[in-house]
C-alpha cells in the first residue's frame, strides 16, 4: 500500500516538473512540438506585411491585335483612320474609351486620340485652302480644329471665321440651289459650331439671331426632304434649347424624317423609334465642358 502512494506521488511530481520545463522552453524561445530553438530574429516579431504592387504604366500600342475580330464598321473607320482621316480617329478613340460597339480599351483610346491630333495638324492647311476656294465643309472641319484645340492651339478668332465663312456657303448653295442638304449643313453650322463656342455664348444678340437661323435652315432642309434636318428640327422641340418645347410638333417632324430616310440606316431606326413613342424623353441637356487647351 505505502509503495502504490510512493509511486504516485513520485508520478504527480514528474508531471509538475515536465510542465515547468514546457512554460520555460516557452519562454526562451524553444518550440513545444520540436524542442528545437527558434531563430533570434524571429521572437517577439510579427512577419513583414507584403509589399505593394505598384501597377505599371498603360502603354501605347504600335499595332491593332484584337482577341475577336472588330465588327465590320470599326474596321472600316480604323482604315480611314490609318489613311488620314481625323474625325474617323477621333470616333474610334470616343469609342474605345467608353467602349460603345468594341471592349474598353483605354490604350487604343489612347493610340487613336494622338492619331487623330497628327492627322488634324496634316490636313489643317489644306483644309484652309481650299475653305478659301469655296469649300464649305472644310471651312467648318477647320473651324473644329482651331475651336477644339484639335492638332493646333486654340484660337477663337480664327475658329468664329472659319464657322461663319461655312454659313454662308452653306446658305448660298441653299437658297439659290434648293439643295437640302446645304440648308441642313448650314444649320448644324451654327448649332454645333458657333453656338458652342464659349466666346459668343455672353452674346444675347448673336444667340437670338442664331437660333433662329437654325429653326429657319432646318425647316428649309426638311420641307425639301432632307431626312437629317427633320430629325434635328424634332430634336430641336424636342429639348427646347433653342426655342419653345412642343411635343407635338417634335413628333411630327420625327415622322417626317422617319418617312424619309433611308431603309435599314442608323438614322431611320433612331427616328421611327421617336415617332412610335406616345410621349417623349424629358429634354435632353447637353453637357458643355471648359474648351481645352493646347494639347
């Protein structure tokens, strides 16, 4: 009996003496599972947070590598691009970027924005020469460039000239000629050129005079059955920017154009789509950002 109580108590008094030998290995850095020391650098210390990634810069790309095949309209636009054509690049790089039709790419963006200033600042001077010969569409597509900052420095001065210089070939070729498209041309002149450059904005008397130059071309463009100028006179009631909001007559000129146009064109679905609607939209308020400066 007295030694079954030896033997446990000698057992009792190995167990304290086993957990005090743990709680010191503890202490002094030694591994419970191992029995092996931990390193020094490593006692006390929580390991290092990663570092972060730092993301590298988007770089341009030398050539169009698609991973699908572009649709058929964007390859022809990237060709008139690639040929000189600046408004194609400039589309392509609004396309891009917000990827409408294509995936977002902000490099192609990227790649077509500076494509379309190079190819602004090649055609500028012919441009110019022959608006001096009677060209009235390159007298607008000039007034763009120096109004926009597209390839040259900005120069209001210039752009207002080059905007009103188009008008008035633009009307001429209306009135004399009765050509609708001429009448429709005019109008966009002023609505999409002079009316948005912010020197002529202050202006009461011009922007009187000019929107009723628009409302007066673009009824003149649609009563010789100009589907485009139909269209922007229905968008024109349709906002009320440029004069009193009339659902009513919006509609009917959304008719009109719907009528007009051509089967199967963008122009046509856009329109026919306005005129089934029993109500319009509310007005449509275009953004005008700050005018750039030099690029």
């Amino acid at each position: 009996m007295k030694t079954t109580k030896t033997l446990l108590f000698f057992n009792a008094l190995l167990l304290v003496a086993a957990s005090c030998g743990r709680r010191s290995s503890q202490d002094n850095g030694v591994s419970v599972e191992t029995g092996a020391a931990a390193p020094k650098s490593l006692v006390g210390k929580t390991p290092d947070a990663p570092k972060p990634t730092i993301s590298p810069k988007v770089k341009e790309p030398d050539s169009v590598k698609p991973s699908k095949p572009f649709p058929e309209h964007i390859k022809k636009m990237i060709d008139s691009c690639e040929k000189g054509t600046p408004s194609s690049c400039r589309m392509l790089s609004t396309l891009f970027l917000k990827g409408v039709g294509v995936g977002k790419d902000r490099r192609l963006a990227m790649r077509y924005s500076r494509l379309a200033k190079e190819n602004y600042k090649k055609i500028l001077p012919d441009w110019e020469q022959r608006c001096e010969k009677g060209n009235a569409g390159d007298c607008m597509n000039a007034g763009l460039a120096y109004r926009d900052s597209l390839g040259v420095p900005r120069d209001a001065v210039k752009s207002v000239r080059l905007f009103k210089q188009a008008a008035d070939l633009f009307r001429t070729s209306c009135e004399k000629t009765k050509n609708a498209g001429a009448c429709n041309s005019a109008a966009r002149v002023y609505w999409l050129g002079l009316l948005r450059t912010p020197e002529l904005r202050k202006d009461r008397a011009f922007r009187q005079s000019a929107k009723v130059f628009v409302s007066d071309m673009f009824e003149k463009g649609c009563a010789l059955g100009n589907p485009d100028a139909c269209g922007s006179l229905g968008d024109v009631y349709r906002d009320g920017d440029l004069v009193r909001r009339d659902e009513a007559k919006a509609m009917g000129f959304y008719r009109r154009g719907c009528e007009l146009s051509k089967a199967g064109s963008h122009e046509k679905k856009r329109l026919c789509a306005y005129a089934a609607l029993k109500k319009l939209p509310p007005p449509r308020r275009r953004h005008r950002p700050a005018h750039r400066g030099t690029p």
